[in-house]
C-alpha cells in the first residue's frame, strides 16, 4: 500500500513510500496517477481542486488551493496555503466517544510520604539562579558515588534565569521550579540558591508551600565557605533518605503522561500521533491521566477538542487558553500561523492545520476534564489540557512541572533531547527507527506498514508500563536531561 485516505471526504493522500512521476497508485476505489514525483509523507490530490478550494484531509479543511490542482498533483505550499486567521470563534457542541475496555494493569512504582508516586527514585539539583549552575553541575559531577541501591541517579537542572526578571515571567520561573522539586520522580531535591537574586529563598519556599525537609534541603552558596563540601553533605543526607524507598506494585491509575510531538513529518498524523492517541483512551479507561500541550499547535484543529470538553466551564477554558495565546503571538506582531517549522514542511506538513490536525490526534478520543494553567499541575483524572509553547524543550519540561511521569514523544525526523521525566521517542517511520535507533524507543511506522491502530496502542500501553516500572529510555542511557523555562518579559 503506497496510499492513505485517512477520512472517507478527503481529497488528498498521503504518500507512504516514494511515489515517481507518471506511476499510478490506488487507494480504495480510487486510482491516480502522479504527474510528479511525490515523497513519502506528503500528498497527492486524489480529484481536481479549484482554486481557493479547501484542501480536506483527516476530514477538516488543512488548506486553501492557491491555484488550481490537477488529480495526481502534489499538493503543498507551492500550491495550497493557511486559511487560519486571529479572530476565529467557537460554540460548544458536546460529543462522546465510547472508551475502550482495558483489564486492569499495574506497575513497579515508588510511593511517598505525601501519598504521591513516582516511576524513579533519583536525586534532582535545582539552581534558582542560573549563577550558579556551574555549581550545580560540579556537585552533581562529584557525588555520582550516591547512585547506588534504589537510587537511580543524579542529575542537575541548569536555566538562565531566576535573576533580573519582573512580574509575571519571576512568577513562571518560581513556580515552574517549583513544581520540579515537588515531582514524585526525585527522591530527594537540593534547591541551591546563590543569595542576592530576584528569586530569593524566602520567596522561592513561599512558592514552593509545604514541604518534607527530609525529602528537601537549600543551600545558599554565598552563606557558606565551601559550597563544594556543604552541598555534597546534603546530598549525602538526601541519599540516605532516598534509598529508604523501594518499588512496590501501584496500579495503572497513578500514572500520569505527558504527550507532544516534535520534528513532526505528513506519516505523524497517521501512525505514531494517533497510537499515542489509542494509547492515551486505553491508560484513561484504566482510571490515569494524560496532558496534552503545544497549544499554538492545537490552531486550526480547535473544534477537535473542543468538543470533547466535558462540561461548558471546561469549553469556556479551553476557549480561553487558545485565545490568550494567539493574543500573545498578536501582542508580539506575529501571526498565528507562523508555523510549521522548516523540518516539518520538509517532511510534508504545509500548514499549521495541517500539523494541528495530526498533532490533537494524541488526545484519542477521551473527555476533556480539565485545562492548566504553565506549569499547573494536575489534579483530575482523565485527559487535561496545558497551557504551553510547541518547542521541544519548554513544553517537555512544562509537561513535567505539571506532574508526568514521563512523556511520549513523536517525532518524524527524530531528535536527542530529553526532560526531567522519562522521555519516550516513537518514531513515525521505521526508517527512522532503523537509522537512529540510539534515539527511537518505539517505532509505530509500523502501522503504515498494515498493523492495526489499537494493536499499536496495546503495544504502546506495554511499553510505558515497562518504563514505569523502571526500563530505562534511550535519553536516559545517554544522561540527557534538560530543562528550558518559557518567558515573555523584559531582562534587566
């Protein structure tokens, strides 16, 4: 099979392998023949488009016909372009979609103190400033020797800021570090400050709210004279702590997963977005939770989620959020649709409702329960929404601060990266997967190449168990750990 109609009102394919000029190729009923060559991941016109026409694919308009476009013509941004404007509006129109019956599952986890579980037991650095990320980086580097027993690892979080910043992008900063120290994957958190910056101690712990002083100590490198040798003592007694915790069996429904894609390409939509999608209904009907972001790649493909909200407050929510961010791209000059990245086009994507419609695929089919606010945790069951950017590295580490234990990530062209939490690459492609395997730890290319969505998601569910449990992911053998801190403000 060379072809995909993913909607029966579509009048584009996509590509799976590489098509030449003048080959015919089917799908369906349909017959086609190329009047150009068409690369894998990208579309062909499967009848005539007139000009200012929509493109239709997933069944919602991803395009407009800039010209006219034959049968069997590329379609892409030589040809189609955004249809998307600023001042779009939305009614709430309720639908539900049956979940699928899952048999109860469960996994290896640590249970804290506080009631909370994590899938790793591991000692977190957190700088409140970025002077002293050398610091940071030089105790984690020292004290590697705590890694042992049940502590899995040592790792350190730098950032620039936390210092010459004002108002609401100070608050970002302190509450999304905030909710780092307080993520159930660390066992044990040094919160290392440097003493004169915006983000002072006092007001970071008033951020911060109730903590377990075993579980979290502060230094403040300019009240000691050796910061070295004070540091690697609090990391001695965090150890001590941490490795009083063992795994335990803890059921399915504790979990919490993040999902957002990245490097996207056209098979993203149609393989690994739609399997973290099934994924995400079957670990719901088990009673966990899952995130979605990459809000401004949501533009275009609002009304997918939004009727799915459960109720009007969360509609008005979601409304809200979608809103407010394309106020922001505005209040900046920018337009809305500033998107897709050049990687993305490359790989087939040609406007932003055309990745937005593969992008919300990973929220399956679920009731949307609840929308959160940058680095808000959660605190429903099911599936939530969160306020954040598409890039990589901010929305990973804001997925993280708002609770996942890890993170699925898609991705068509593949990236190294990885956050806090556990990050999961599933490629859309195997040739992805078969090239940079030292990257990919899931392939769902495979569903191009004729296995069934819901054995896909099945497979996907096994995996994430396992990671829970403690199967390391490819960022984690290579000690990749990031953190990126979204902000909008002045630097002084």
């Amino acid at each position: 099979m060379k072809l995909i109609k993913i909607h029966p009102s579509d009048n584009v394919a996509v590509a799976l392998e590489d098509i030449k000029k003048n080959e015919t190729v089917s799908v369906g009923d349909i017959s086609v023949t190329a009047l150009e060559d068409v690369a894998r991941g990208h579309k062909i016109a499967l009848s005539d488009i007139n000009e200012a026409a929509p493109v239709i694919k997933y069944g919602n308009t991803i395009a407009i016909a800039s010209e006219s476009i034959q049968k069997g013509s590329w379609v892409h941004t030589h040809n189609a372009h955004t249809g998307l404007s600023e001042n779009d509006s939305f009614t709430y129109d309720h639908r539900v979609y049956d979940l699928p019956v899952v048999e109860k599952r469960t996994f290896q986890g640590f249970r804290r103190k506080n009631g909370s579980v994590g899938i790793r037991n591991e000692l977190w650095i957190i700088p409140i400033v970025g002077c002293v990320n050398s610091i940071a980086g030089q105790l984690a580097s020292q004290n590697q020797d705590l890694v042992k027993g049940t502590v899995e690892g040592l790792y350190h979080f730098p950032h620039p800021f936390g210092c010459s910043q004002l108002g609401d992008d100070l608050k970002q900063t302190g509450r999304l570090l905030a909710s780092l120290v307080n993520h159930p994957n660390a066992g044990g958190v040094l919160v290392l400050g440097l003493g004169c910056e915006n983000l002072t101690l006092s007001l970071f712990k008033e951020i911060l709210g109730d903590y377990d002083p075993e579980r979290v100590k502060f230094l403040i490198t300019q009240d000691v004279s050796d910061e070295i040798a004070e540091g690697s003592r609090l990391l001695k007694e965090l150890a001590d702590y941490a490795g009083t915790f063992r795994r335990e069996e803890t059921d399915a429904s504790e979990l919490i997963v993040g999902m957002k894609c990245g490097g996207s390409d056209g098979l993203s939509g149609i393989t690994a977005n739609p399997t973290v999608g099934r994924f995400s209904d079957r670990l719901i009907a088990l009673g966990g939770s899952t995130v979605l972001t990459e809000v401004p790649e949501m533009f275009g493909a609002e009304s997918i989620l939004f009727e799915r909200c459960e109720n009007e407050a969360v509609f008005n929510k979601a409304v809200k959020m979608i809103d407010d961010f394309k106020e922001y791209f505005v209040s900046h000059g920018q337009v809305v649709y500033e998107n897709p990245s050049p990687g993305n086009k490359a790989g087939g994507i040609t406007t932003l409702e055309d990745k937005s419609c593969g992008c919300v695929q990973k929220g399956g089919s679920a009731q949307i329960v609840d929308v959160l606010g940058y680095a808000e945790p959660v605190v429903k069951k099911g599936l939530n929404l969160l306020s954040g950017p598409g890039n990589d590295l901010v929305s990973s580490t804001d997925l993280t601060a708002a609770g996942a234990h890890l993170i699925l990530f898609t991705t068509g062209r593949g990236t190294p990266f990885g956050a806090p939490a556990p990050t999961v690459k599933i490629s859309t492609n195997t040739a992805l997967y078969e090239k940079k395997n030292g990257w990919i730890d899931f392939n769902a290319g495979s569903v191009a190449e004729g296995e069934p969505l819901d054995e896909a998601g099945d497979r996907l569910l096994d995996y994430v168990l396992e990671v829970a449990g403690g199967k390391r992911t490819k960022t984690e053998e290579r000690g990749f750990r990031e953190i990126s801190i979204f902000k909008d403000g002045v630097v002084l």
